[in-house]
C-alpha cells in the first residue's frame, strides 16, 4: 500500500499481519506411560520479545516469569511478573495457573483467575509474550 507523509513524500506502509486465533481444544486426558513418568512440558513463545524461544522440561511443572528460578525465563518481557503462571502435570490433564501476576494470564481475552486443564495447541499470553503448548512427543 503507497502512503503519502503529507509532505509530497511517498513511501510504502506496512500492512498489519493478520491476529491470531487463540486455539483451544478440549483437553484430553496425558497418556498414562507420560504421566506416570511425568513426561515431557514443551512451549514455544510465538510472539513478544523473545519470539522463537522453545523450552523442553522433563518434570511434571514448568514456571514461567522474569525470576532466575523459572523453567522458562521471559526476563525480556516487563509484563512479566517473576514468578507469573505454571503449567502442570496432575489428575491426568495439564493445568495453566496464574500465580498472582500484575498483568495476568491470558486464554485469547480471557483472563485465567484459577487453575484451568489445557492441551497442546493452547496458546496463552503473559505480558507481551504469546506461548503456546507443543505437543507431548514428536508426530511422524
């Protein structure tokens, strides 16, 4: 798209990308050799200031936030609370929580108040960071 600045200049103006859906499946329950080994968290930011991080966890909880002790650390994002959101293995289902954060924890624009099941797929936004869940083990 040609723009003109009002000053006789032309220039091209970039086009907004288009907004992403968040994509919410019903949770189904982890495979029983994955939960009874605790199996494995995997999380990829796909937006924010750390778009492209992925991180792998083989325990049964991820935390996620700016402090030193998280799994996933978002110290770029200053939305981002020290210790913001979990993800967890327990009753069979992956859970996301809010911790208590400044800015929330986000499924599309609704905010998470309590612990909620969630599945791969799932994106989820923290600050300005938008994660989503990989699926357990690898497809092929």
């Amino acid at each position: 798209m040609i723009h003109s600045d009002g000053m006789g200049r032309e220039g091209r103006k970039a086009e907004a990308a288009p907004a992403r859906t968040v994509v919410e499946p019903r949770p189904e329950p982890i495979s029983p050799d994955l939960a009874d080994e605790g199996g494995l968290l995997q999380v990829e930011v796909l937006g924010g200031p750390m778009d492209g991080l992925v991180h792998f966890s083989t325990g049964s909880a991820l935390l996620l936030g700016r402090g030193e002790e998280c799994g996933l650390v978002l110290a770029e994002d200053s939305r981002v609370s020290t210790r913001h959101a979990k993800l967890e293995r327990r009753e069979g289902l992956l859970w996301l929580e809010d911790l208590g954060s400044t800015n929330g924890t986000f499924l599309g624009s609704q905010r998470v108040n309590s612990p909620i099941p969630v599945a791969p797929g799932v994106r989820f936004t923290l600050g300005r960071t938008l994660v989503e869940i990989l699926p357990d083990r690898p497809e092929g």
